[in-house]
C-alpha cells in the first residue's frame, strides 16, 4: 500500500510571493531579497518561499496564513467556475448531439422511404417490361431472327439482374424499417439445396464453375423461414461463383453441430483480406471500390444476409485467405 503524500497549504498555492505583493502584505523589493536568499544561501535551499520571508522577518506566520487562505478561496472560486462553465458546454454538447442524432435518424428515414417508393414504383413496369421480352423471346408474338433472338435473350438476363436489383433494394427497406419477419418452420434442406442449385446453375455454367453440395445423414432438417434462408444461400452461392475464376468450384454443405446444423459454402476464389472480413456486411460495401472494379453488384447481398441470419437468432461465420477461397457458415437450430 502506497504512503499519501501530505502537503503544507503553502505548498498547493502557486506564485506565493506573487500573491503577497498583490495583497499588499509585502513589498517587491522584500520579495527579491527572500528569493535572492533562497537560491544564494544554502540553508534556504530545501525550504519554501514562506518559511524563508518569515526567517527574514519580512512577513509573521499570520500574514502568511492569510495569504495561503486568500489564495485557496481564490482558486476554489475559479475551479468552481470551472468546473460549472465545462457542465454547460457538455450540457450544449450533449444536446448539439441528440439533435444531431435525431436528424441523422430522419435523414435515414427518408432514404430508407425513399429507396422503397422508388422500388415498388420501378418493380410494376419492369414486370411488364420482362413479361412481353419473354413473349417475345419464346416467338409467341411472332418469329425471330436468330440475331434478334440473342438481343432479346440479352435484354431478359439484364431486366432480370435489375429486377433482383430491386427486390433487394425492397427487402433492404423492408429490414431496415424492421417491417420484415421470419416464421420458423421445420424445413428439409434437400429439397432447399435443390432448388438452390437449379437457380444458381445458370450463373455457374457462365463462369464455368462446378457446384456441388452435400448433406450429413443427420443434417437433413432444420428450423428456418425457407423463403428467406434460401435467399441467404442464394446470395452467399452467387458471391461465390462471383469472387471465383473459372474452372472453379463452389460447395454447399449442411453438417450436425451439436443442438444445430453448419450451413456452409466453401469456394476456392480470389478470397478476402482478414482486414475487410467485418467492412464487407457494410450495406452497399465492395472489397474492390474503383469505378473501374471487375466484379459487379450493389454490395447489399451479404448485409442483407447478415440481418435475415441474425432475425434466426444466428450469424455469419468467415474464413478466408486471399487467393485461396473462402468459406462462409452459419448455424440452424435442429427441429425440436
């Protein structure tokens, strides 16, 4: 245990000598002498200022009370001052802070409403739009050139790559504004890898990327909302195929975990420095953010997922290793 430090009042009052000659208790000329003494003559050297005037009778040991207590109300009065001046501007601050907080709020607000109007307003012409591309892609409104054939074939991937556009830009809105829900139901994930391979091939075979899943004798149900977890699966196997070069592979796997199932996809692509593993579920977020980056995509996908997993009371696991894959995973509690 440390000893306190005791301090005579002399000794917690600044520019005493200073103090004296401002009271009118000692003159300058007197205050040269002592401090003349204090640095000149060696049995002053360790003795303070105050003990030094009185030696010298130039002051009594009553004067220099009430100079030391004159000093201390002083600088009692000036740390009270202080001390209610920083009260105020942290009060100001405090509040310059909760005003700015709720106008952040609003402004949020509004563009989260904003991105929603302008969402659903695009949504009902584009259904038009790729409607009567595929009547006519299928010739049901007459025979096509296979020049014109192509064009239309190009024209329906794009409306459909912008028609998920806006299905996330909705669903994003949707969390945002916390009016989305998830219903849990037992669901068998055969039939949710199915149809999630049968939906991913087409993007896989444009980039040549062999997808494969399998599923543990044990792993075959979980609890889950299906619609939901098989958007999440869906955007984690499209970044895969995405941040994967050609001739690659992409893996989904389900495996027991104690009272849950593992969810994995596993690919082995460009991979992700450790130092982006949290930025990336940043909404609207690219690892490669140059306006002349290779890979595509609004950045949404993976903080969607984040927030639709964590409505399943779980959360998205990554490992990864640049130019060695990554895996993504998270956890689905096993029916009851």
């Amino acid at each position: 245990m440390t000893e306190k430090s005791f301090y005579a009042p002399e000794q917690l009052v600044p520019k005493l000598g200073e103090t004296l000659v401002n009271m009118g208790l000692l003159n300058e000329e007197g205050l040269k002498v002592a401090l003349k003494a204090q640095k000149e003559q060696p049995k002053y050297a360790n003795i303070l200022l105050g003990e030094v005037l009185i030696d010298l009778n130039l002051i009594n040991q009553q004067t220099l009370n009430a100079a030391v207590t004159e000093q201390i109300y002083i600088l009692k009065s000036q740390l009270l001052k202080a001390n209610q001046d920083l009260e105020k501007r942290v009060q100001q601050r405090t509040l310059e802070l909760q005003n700015a907080l709720t106008k952040l709020a609003e402004l949020s607000q509004m563009k989260a409403n904003f991105i929603s109007n302008i969402s659903h307003e695009l949504r009902t012409p584009l259904t038009h739009i790729i409607g009567y591309l595929e009547l006519i892609g299928n010739q049901d409104l007459g025979p096509l050139t296979s020049n014109q054939s192509a064009a239309v074939s190009t024209m329906i991937r794009s409306s459909s790559q912008l028609d998920k556009l806006i299905n996330d830009l909705i669903m994003f809105t949707s969390i945002e504004n916390e009016n989305i829900k998830v219903y849990l139901q037992t669901i068998d994930l055969s039939v949710l890898f199915e149809s999630v391979l049968i939906k991913s091939q087409p993007f896989a075979n444009q980039q040549s990327i062999k997808l494969t899943h399998h599923i543990a004798e044990t792993a075959k149900f979980a609890q889950a909302d299906q619609d939901k977890l098989q958007w999440v699966i869906l955007q984690l196997i499209e970044n895969a195929i995405k941040f994967s070069a050609k001739g690659g592979k992409v893996s989904l796997s389900a495996q027991p975990e104690g009272e849950h199932i593992r969810i994995s996809i596993t690919d082995n692509g460009i991979g992700i420095p450790s130092s982006q593993f949290e930025r990336i579920f940043d909404p609207f977020y690219q690892i490669d953010g140059s306006t002349t980056r290779k890979y595509g995509g609004t950045g949404m996908g993976l903080s969607l997922a984040k927030k639709i997993l964590l409505l399943h009371k779980s959360e998205i696991r990554v490992k990864s290793k640049e130019n060695m894959g990554s895996e993504f995973s998270f956890l689905l509690q096993k029916p009851l």
